[in-house]
C-alpha cells in the first residue's frame, strides 16, 4: 500500500503502552531496506543517545495508531530500544525520505499488527535521521550567554510552608539559555539547560543549604519557564514534600518527590520499582498530588486502555510503593 494513502486509515491507540523517553538509554537503528538497490543509505547502523532524538521517537511511539486488517509494507529500520535496566525492545520503522507522509512501526516480535506514525512526528524523525543534526553556520553563529552568577527559575517564600521566613530556590549554576520557536520542538520557546541546585536561604539571600538537583537525573535538565514549586506532606512525617517535573510526552511529564527536613536538607523520597513518576497533569515542572491517607494518588493517560487511570502510592517502609 502507498505510504501516502495511510493517512486515510483509522484505528484504536497504540498497544505498547506508554514509551517513557527518559527511562530510554539509547536507540540502536540498522538499515535494512526491502529493496537495498533503490535507497541510498544514511548509514548501515546508528546508536542514537541524543535526548532530544529519543523524546522525538517516544513521542511518534505513543502517538501512532492500529492499522486494522492486514499490510503489505516496506520498511527502513530495525530498531532497539534500550532501557536503563538493561531491558531491550524490537521493533521496525519505515519513513522514507519524502516529509509530508507518515511513517509505519511494527513491534518485531508482532509484525502483523501495523501502527501509523503522524506525519509531524515522522517528519522529525526523518530530519534527525536522513538530514542529520549539524550545526548549520546561522547556529555556529549565536552569541554566547555568560552565565556570572546563578541564575534562579523558581523562587519560593516558605513562611506558610514551614513557618520560618525563608526561601527554596532552584538555579542554574552552569548551562546555557537557548530559544526554539518552531512547532516542532517538544519545549518551544525559551530554554535554560545545565546543572542546576536547590538552596534554602534566608531573609538576605544568605544560603542556608544546597541540593545538588542535577546529580539525581541521567539527562541534562531543561526548563522552559519559570515555575512554582508545590508542596504537600505525601508521607505524613510533617515535613513539607514537593514535585520537580520534566518534560515526558504530550500525554503527561515526568516527576521525581523530594522533602524538605526540619534541619533544611533536602533529599529525594524514593518511589519502588519506578525512577520517576509520570502524570497527567497541567503543571510540567512542578505539580501538587491529591493526598491520601498515608500517600498520594495521580492520574496517568493509559495509551492501551485510551483513557486516564488513577494510581495510588503509600509509603511503606523507606519508599513509596504503588496500591492500587
């Protein structure tokens, strides 16, 4: 069948459940075309580690849709995904150069079920891949930004969280600021990325602690705007809780929970069997959960079953863990 006459077709969300692009440590594609003699290679095969490539393949992932009945297709790629666990996926991939179209993937293992890749999303997978991602000379051109001092995203008054008059902030100590304004781009606008800390200062801006934020995440961090933190207690010690979020997909972001203890250290409060959590929520960078006795519950968009789910998390022992 024409790749072009896919757009046509109709059918149910995706089967493979929601591809979370942070828990990805790489994509592994090898050229592998039907019909080798008519297609110029862009390469035998490519590991891909780029954040941004993996947030582009998870999103087109999680947005494509069945195909019901049967396909004659072509493809491109095997493709592996590789997650932090060790765990791989398999699956294959057609593209094509022409943008415009939308691509195919099929789940190796199930290559009679085909799902359609929106054309917006497989355009920028064909560009990441058939254009690839150098530096053109307007980019080698843009003018640097010094960094003299941090540079504070979120700043939060703490008197009606912890009865004291001081501050909880997050900043950028070593990064950059970039602008995308494209359509395409999963953070369009403004972008701060690098190392960034809390710290917990007093009614003078002197620093009463630091968190070294970034040492708890595999990717660089990027925020695209400034925020406020939310707070609740999520594991009933008295101690002020809070989210810091990251992009995850269109369906939702990814949260870590961190607390706030009585002597003003931070540390992260652990989730069992999940490095991150993901929600389905209007705040990306931080959002407050609905409180439960003894945790929270959240609300995730569950690709398979194509409707929002609630999850309900209890701490037991050291660490949240998932009840229902």
């Amino acid at each position: 069948m024409p790749l072009l006459l896919i757009v046509l077709l109709t059918g149910c969300q995706n089967a493979y459940g929601f591809i979370n692009a942070r828990w990805i440590t790489d994509i592994y594609l090898e050229y592998i075309p039907l019909d080798r003699e008519q297609k110029e290679a862009p390469f035998e095969s490519k590991t891909f580690t780029d954040v941004l490539f993996i947030k582009d393949m998870a999103d087109a992932m999680n947005k494509s849709k069945r195909i019901p009945g049967d396909l004659d297709y072509d493809y491109d790629f095997r493709m592996k995904l590789t997650f932090g666990d060790g765990y791989t996926e398999e699956y294959i991939v057609n593209l094509g150069r022409d943008s415009g179209n939308p691509g195919l993937l099929l789940s190796a293992e199930r290559s009679s079920t085909v799902y359609t890749i929106p054309v917006e999303y497989a355009d920028r997978l064909r560009t990441a891949i058939f254009v690839g991602g150098d530096q053109t000379a307007a980019d080698a051109e843009v003018a640097k930004v010094t960094l003299d001092s941090p540079f504070t995203l979120s700043r939060n008054p703490l008197p009606q969280v912890t009865g004291r008059p001081e501050f909880l902030n997050m900043e950028l100590i070593d990064g950059k600021y970039s602008e995308d304004w494209t359509a395409l781009s999963p953070i369009a606008g403004r972008k701060w990325s690098g190392q960034f800390r809390l710290t917990v200062t007093g009614e003078q801006g002197d620093i009463l602690s630091t968190y070294p934020l970034s040492r708890q995440y595999r990717e660089t961090l990027e925020f695209g705007s400034f925020f406020q933190i939310e707070f609740g207690d999520y594991n009933g010690d008295g101690n002020p809780d809070f989210t810091i979020g990251q992009y995850g997909s269109s369906n939702g972001n990814v949260f870590k929970l961190f607390t706030l203890n009585i002597d003003r250290s931070i540390e992260e409060l652990p989730i069992n069997r999940t490095p991150e959590l993901f929600v389905s929520a209007s705040g990306r960078y931080s959002v407050k959960l609905t409180e439960t006795e003894g945790g929270f519950k959240v609300s995730q968009y569950n690709n398979s079953l194509g409707k929002q789910v609630e999850i309900t998390y209890r701490w037991i022992g050291s660490a949240f863990q998932k009840v229902q």
